[in-house]
C-alpha cells in the first residue's frame, strides 16, 4: 500500500499547498488550504492514526477554515489585487531554507522503517490523562482565553 | 513511504508555506499560509512519531492541533478588529508600531 | 615624668574645658582664670624640672607605642627631657603665664564670650607649643608644629570681624602651610632613609654614616623649609608683619618668644644631622644673614609700633637662624631665649602705650614718657636688650652668635650682622625717641597702665636685664644634649676678643644717629626719606616679595586653575557630551529597523532560523 499512497497523496498536497499561496482570491486560497488539510488527514490516516485523522477534519478542516471564510464574508475582501510584496528575497529565502533543512535529512542516517501502531485510541486516552493531565488542563485554559480574548477584542461596541 | 520521503515532504510544503508568509500582502492570505506551514510541522511529528512507534508523538500533534486553533481564533478576531479601525486588509499599511 | 604630665597636661584641662563647657567659656574672666591657673600649673612645675635637672643633667625620655606596625618599625610617640628641652619649657610658660596675666588688661575691653575664646585658643596654643618642645620625635613634633600653627591662626584673626584681621590669618597659615609641605617632605624622607622618626636614633644612624647622602640632605633640607615657613626666614617673611592684627599679647607671645622660636628650636633640636649637611648648613646661614639683614632694613621705614617691632623680630631670627647654620646652636638657643624676654616685653609696652593711646602709629604719639613713665622705663629696658648695649641680656647673646660667625671665618655674615646690629639699634631707638620724647606732644588723654599690665613686664624688664647671667648655665646644659657634630666650639680668642667692642660700638653708633635724628632734630629725618624716595618705597612695600607671591598665586595658581577649568568644561565634558551626541545619531539610524510592518520582522525570524539550521548542522 504504501508507495502507491504516498506518490498519489505528496503531490496532491504540494499542489494544494501552492494553490493557497499563488491564489489572488482569498476564497480560492482557502479551499486550497482546505485541501491540503484533508489530504494530510488521509496522510494521517496512511500513519495508522485514525483519531488524528478525524481531528484534523474536526477541527482544523471544519473549524479553521470556517472562522477563515467567516472573517472574509465579514470584511468583505476577496480579492488580493497585487497579490506579491517583494517576492524575490522571500522565494530565496524559502528555498534556502528548505535546502537547509533537507540536508538536515541527509545526515539523519534514516534507514528503514519499523512504523508502530499509533491506532491505539485507548492508550492514547490513558496517557492523556494520566501523564499529560497538566498539560491536558492548561491546554483548556488556553482555550478558555482564546475564547474570550477572541470575543472581547472583535466584539462591536455598544451604540448606546 | 518513507520518514526520509515523508519529511522531505513536509519540509517542501514548510517552505512553500514560508514564501506565503513573507510574500502576501492581505492579511488573511498570511494567514492561511502560516495555517500551512503549522500543518506540515504536525505532519514531521506524526511520521517521526510513526518511524519509531511513540505513541506520544500523537498526543503531540493534538495539543498542536489546539493551540493552532486557538491561536486561529485570536488572530482572525484581531483583524477583524483592525479591518474595523484602520480600514485596510494590507499588512504593510499596520505598521504603527514603527520607530 | 609626672612634672611632664603636669606641664603639658596642664593647658590641656584647660582648654578641654574651656572648650566642651560652652557656659563656662562664655563667663569671661572665670575662663581667664581657668586658662591662667592650666598655664600656672605648668609653670611651676616646668621650674620644678629645671632644678631637678640641674642636680641631674641626664636626658630622660619617656615613649609610648603609637602605631604598631609589623613591616616597618613600630611608630612611637613620647616625651624628651633634656638640656634643650627643660630651659625651653621654661621659657615658653614663663612667656606664656606672664602674656595671659597681661591680657586681662589688655583685653578688659573685650565681651565676655570673647574673652572666653580668647583664653581658650591661649590654652590650645600653650599646650601646642610646650608638646613641640618636649616632643621627641619629628613626626609628634609635626603634629604639634600645626597645632601651633593652628593656634596663631586663630588668634591672629581673632578679631575676625575686621577684614585685615582675617586676612591676615589666612596669610599666616598659607605661608607657614608652605613651610610645612617642605617639613613634611622632609621627614618622610628622613624616615626612609633612616628607618626612624626618633630624633635620638636618626642621630645615631647619621653618625654611623647609615643615614646619609642625598636622602639626609633633602631630609634636613625639608626640615629646614618648615622652620624657614615658621620662623618667618626670607621668602616666607611676609606673614609676620601682617600677623600685628592680631591682639599686642598675642603678638607677644607667639610672634615674639615661643612661635616663630620653633623653627630655631627645631633647627637646634637636629643640629648634629646639620653637622652632616654642610650645604643645608650654608644655606640655612646664608638665608639667616639675608633675613636679618633685609628686615631691620625695612624696619626702618615703618610707622606702625607693632609693624616696626615685627620686622625687628624677624630680623632677630634671622640671626639666630645664622647662628645654627654656622655651627652655634648653643648661641642660638642663648638668643632665643633672652630674645623671648625682651622682644616679650617690647610687645607689652608697645602694647601698654597702644591700649592708652588707640593708635598704633608712632608718629602720632609723642611724649608720652611724663604720662607713662613705667612703660617708657620698660620700653627703654627692652630698646637696650635689644640693641644689645652690656650689661644687658641681648648683649651677651648677640655677642656670641657675632663670635661664633667670627670664628667659623664667615666674615660676609658676620660683617653684615654687625652692620644689622647698627640698623637695629636705630630703628629701635627712632621708635623710643618718637613715642615717648619728640617735638610733638600727644593729643589726647595717655594714662600708665594697670598693674595687672605693668606686673608682667616688671618681671620680663628684670630678666631682659640679668639675662645674660643665664648664658654659661644655659651653655652647660645645652652642650650635653646637643651633640658636637656641627658645633663649633666658639673660641674667644685672638680678633675674637673685639668683637664685644665692635658690637656694642655699633649699637652706639644707631643710637647716637637716632637721638641726633629724631631728639635732637641735627638733621630732618624727613628731608632724608624724601630725597631717597624710591629706596625708601622700595623698603615700604616690602621689597616687593608680596607682590611677587600674588603674581605666583594669580597667574600661576588661578591661571592654572582656569586652564584646567578650561580643559574640564570643553575637553572632558565635550568627550561625555560627544559620547552622548553619538549615542543619539546612532539610536536615530538604528531605530529605523523597527519598520512596524509584520514581515519584516518575519525575514528576520526566517533568517536567524536558517542560521540556527545552518549551526545546528555545523556542530
């Protein structure tokens, strides 16, 4: 399976992932963006992680990208209309790092796989609560803030 | 379907990501391309965490997962309030804290 | 030992009372009389020591340990009794007692609270001069050297509400501060090279040669600076005549006997290191002759009693000062001391006819010998000391210091004293003549002076006239203590058997030219200072040396001062002040990386992680 999964889905992610940047409308970028999430979803799920899989679309897919389009319809921007602010040093500057970071892999000396079950949504639980309660609960105070950070720093004021 | 291969992959889309943030000029667009690069990092974690069978690189990417939406929501609440007050979606022209 | 504690302890009470109980001080004559009684006290037992020690001529010395100290010689501090010392703490008290008896004369006009600062100071200084004396090393000696100087600070610009007064104060300690900074020198470098502040040790080591060369000489050269500062030695004279602001007992006691003594007593107290230094010795000659000289010249010209009375009094040390350098330190200290008694007494009368007479200016005074007879006698009895006419005490003293000139074969000097010597005789007796005899009578009412006033003069006018009984003895216990090196054994043979003739003819010669002058009206002194106008400006202003110090301290001092002024406000501060302008400039490039705009911040997050990469692979 998996060769066959992979050549099919990296090019669809690398092809998505250039429609969100290249993309003059914000629309358009967004369902690129879209894409992209759930083809890496489907990546998840090749990685024997169906539970990530599923949050992926969950929350980021269905989440995300419906705050995104939901700030675009209020603001009422969809187009871009010089899409570029200095390309050139930003592309340079993108491709070196890529180049440092695949060379990175190179002296990795990765060899082989011996890919483990990641399925295990049981264990996952028990160790989410049980090693990682502390972070597990923070992680809710973080969300509590952003919920109210979000709401008091957008909301409109009070006419009267 | 290989670490090396899966990495090689997540950093293309890094960079691709990298050349959106540095390059576009509306602020939403900025957005979903720093939306993509947090996208490819999770996927780095997941194919080491795959490689080597810990179950912990799971749990990693799910409290990435959350923060990133967090962080997804206190950003786009922000520009709505700046769209609101200054009137423009253009990153450059949000530039009072110049000095 | 317990006299000593007694004599110096004695001024101390005193002014330790007098200075903490503010009440007591302020009461007036009570404080006078606790200041008298502390002084007394050392009197009586400073005699008490004399006789003793006459019966037991053996230098006695007591130490204490001051500063311990482990690399150098442990530095002590103690008290040095022997022929130098005991007659000299005679002399100081005895002065000293008979001066603070007079001012409660003197001062009668003063406000208690006064009188009580007066007395006080009187008693800091009385206890600063008698722990010089009985000091027995330099460095205790220079600490009670500017105590003293401390003292005629104060008492000098005593009167501190007239300008002149506290001008005049200053002055003084300037001037003798300079001399200091040269006895300071002086003494570390004696230390250094002879590994001791004792007197009796530095003796030693020179003796045996391991004190010697360039370090003793500058030693002794320094030493010698400090004595030139306080005994007002030619070019640091010019305090003294200034210094007559101050009260005439004042004036008596430390401008006349003990004060500017201690610069001769310090030179005689290191005689034997003199020995060793032939060219200090030639200088501190030279100098001397030059001082005795130049002052009884310019004591010619001068109106003002006191002023007149000063620039004898430096001539007088000058001769002294002459005396230690060609070798006679006995002589030296013979003179001291009878000077004391009637430059001490020449103060009090002078003091006495200024007090009934409120002006200090001889020339409106005039016959005042049918008012104040007394102090006329007293003024006589001194003018004759001075003068050095036998039987008197100046005559003996001068005499020996003239023989000792003779016989070290310093003719310049000895020729040139015996011309001061005529010079001093005429000033003197100008003076005498003009005050109490003259054409002139004074205008306005002159009455004799109380007893409390006359009392202390009495007892100076009989030592001013036997004092020159006291020269053999004074020589025998001196001679024990200061040792031969340097000490020319005056003989008075051969041309030396003149010199008592030639002396006193000079004094005749002044005196006879004064009463011609100023009695007899032979010739008008007058028409004589006329024609010799620019001589006798030159001698008025002092040959100019005080315009000189001003020149140094305006141009050189101040000039300095305003250039380094200059350097401070435009170099050092224009350097800060630059640092600061380039601060500013490059903060203004510098802030415009902060473009406000998100991604350029975001290239730079970009570009460190790429260097972090980069790093991260090297390593």
């Amino acid at each position: 399976m998996t060769d066959v999964v992979f050549w099919i889905l990296a090019p669809l992610l690398v092809i998505c992932a250039l429609g969100v940047v290249l993309s003059r409308n914000l629309y358009r970028a967004a369902y690129w963006l879209a894409g992209a999430l759930v083809t890496t979803a489907v990546f998840y799920l090749a990685l024997t992680s169906p539970l990530l899989a599923a949050v992926q679309i969950l929350l980021y897919t269905g989440g995300v990208l419906t705050l995104v389009v939901f700030a675009l319809v209020i603001t009422a921007s969809t187009d871009d209309k010089e899409r570029w602010r200095r390309p050139m040093p930003a592309g340079v500057l993108a491709l070196l790092v890529f180049v440092a970071l695949a060379s990175v892999i190179d002296r990795m000396g990765v060899a082989g796989s011996a890919q483990g079950g990641l399925a295990d949504g049981t264990a996952i639980g028990v160790e989410l609560f049980t090693r990682y309660i502390v972070p597990f609960e923070l992680l809710s105070l973080l969300l509590l803030g952003a919920i109210f950070g979000a709401l008091a720093i957008a909301r409109r004021e009070d006419p009267s | 379907m290989t670490l090396e291969r899966l990495l090689f992959l997540s950093f293309v889309v890094f960079s691709i990501g990298l050349f959106g943030v540095l390059a576009r000029r509306h602020v939403i667009a900025l957005l979903l391309s720093l939306e993509l690069m947090f996208n490819s990092v999770n996927l780095a974690i997941l194919a080491v965490a795959w490689h080597n069978g810990w179950l912990e690189g799971v749990i990693l990417v799910l409290f990435g997962i959350a923060i990133t939406v967090a962080e997804v929501a206190v950003g786009l609440s922000l520009f709505l309030l700046a769209e609101r007050i200054r009137g423009t979606v253009i990153v450059d022209d949000l530039s009072e804290l110049k000095g | 030992m317990e006299l000593a504690a007694i004599i110096l302890g004695g001024p101390f009470l005193a002014f330790v009372l007098l200075g903490v109980i503010a009440p007591l001080r302020r009461s007036g004559r009570p404080a006078a009389y606790v200041s008298i009684a502390g002084i007394g006290a050392s009197l009586a037992a400073s005699v008490a020591l004399l006789l003793r020690f006459q019966a037991n001529p053996e230098p006695t010395t007591w130490e204490f340990l001051w500063a311990p100290l482990t690399r150098s010689p442990s530095i002590r501090f103690g008290v040095l009794l022997d022929g130098l010392s005991v007659p000299m703490l005679v002399v100081v008290s005895l002065v000293a007692f008979l001066v603070q008896i007079y001012s409660l004369g003197y001062m009668n006009a003063e406000r208690p609270a006064s009188l009580g600062r007066y007395y006080t100071f009187h008693s800091l200084f009385s206890m600063a001069m008698l722990g010089l004396v009985a000091s027995h090393n330099t460095l205790q000696t220079y600490f009670f050297w500017e105590l003293v100087g401390l003292g005629s600070y104060l008492l000098i610009g005593f009167w501190y509400e007239k300008p002149e007064a506290s001008r005049a104060a200053m002055k003084a300690f300037w001037t003798t501060r300079l001399g200091d900074v040269g006895f300071a020198l002086g003494l570390i470098f004696l230390w250094s090279a002879g590994g001791s502040f004792v007197f009796a040790e530095l003796f030693e080591r020179a003796d045996t040669g391991e004190l010697s060369g360039t370090m003793l000489t500058l030693g002794v050269a320094g030493l010698f600076l400090g004595a030139m500062g306080k005994s007002a030695q030619f070019p640091l004279h010019i305090w003294l005549p200034d210094a007559m602001e101050g009260p005439t007992p004042v004036s008596a006691l430390i401008h006349a006997a003990t004060m500017v003594a201690a610069g001769v007593y310090l030179m005689a107290r290191i005689s034997p290191l003199l020995g060793h230094t032939p060219h200090v010795a030639a200088w501190v000659l030279t100098l001397g002759t030059l001082t005795a000289f130049l002052a009884a010249t310019m004591a010619l010209v001068a109106r003002d009693v006191k002023r007149i009375l000063a620039f004898s009094t430096i001539s007088q040390l000058g001769y002294m000062m002459a005396a230690v350098g060609a070798g006679g330190a006995i002589a030296s200290i013979f003179h001291l001391t009878t000077h004391a008694f009637f430059k001490a007494l020449l103060f009090l009368a002078a003091g006495s006819v200024i007090h009934a007479v409120h002006t200090n200016d001889i020339f409106e005074m005039g016959r005042l010998w049918k008012k104040m007879p007394i102090t006329g006698v007293y003024f006589l009895v001194g003018g004759l000391a001075l003068a050095g006419v036998f039987p008197l005490a100046g005559f003996f003293s001068k005499d020996e210091i003239l023989i000792t000139l003779w016989s070290g074969g310093h003719s310049i000097a000895f020729w040139t004293l015996l011309v001061t010597a005529g010079l001093t005789a005429f000033y003197m007796f100008r003076a005498f003549f003009v005050v109490f005899f003259g054409e002139r009578e004074f205008q306005g009412h002159a009455h004799e002076s109380p007893a409390v006033m006359v009392g202390p003069m009495g007892v100076l006018a009989v030592l001013a006239v036997a004092g020159g009984a006291l020269g053999p003895g004074i020589a025998r216990l001196l001679e024990r203590s200061i040792s031969v090196a340097g000490h020319h054994e005056a003989s008075h043979a051969g041309l030396a058997a003149l010199i008592p003739y030639l002396g006193t003819a000079a004094a005749a010669f002044g005196i006879l030219v004064a009463w011609l002058g100023y009695q007899r009206r032979a010739f008008r002194p007058e028409a004589i200072r006329k024609a010799a106008g620019p001589l006798v400006t030159l001698l008025e202003r002092r040959y100019f040396i005080d315009e000189i110090f001003l020149f140094f301290y305006r141009v050189l001092y101040l000039g300095l001062g305003a250039v380094v002024g200059w350097i401070d406000r435009y170099i050092i501060d224009g350097l800060v002040n630059f640092v600061s302008w380039a601060t500013w400039q490059v903060a203004g490039y510098l802030r415009r990386v902060q473009t406000g705009r998100a991604q350029d911040a975001l290239y730079a997050i970009a570009i460190g992680f790429l260097l972090l990469v980069i790093l991260a692979m090297r390593g």
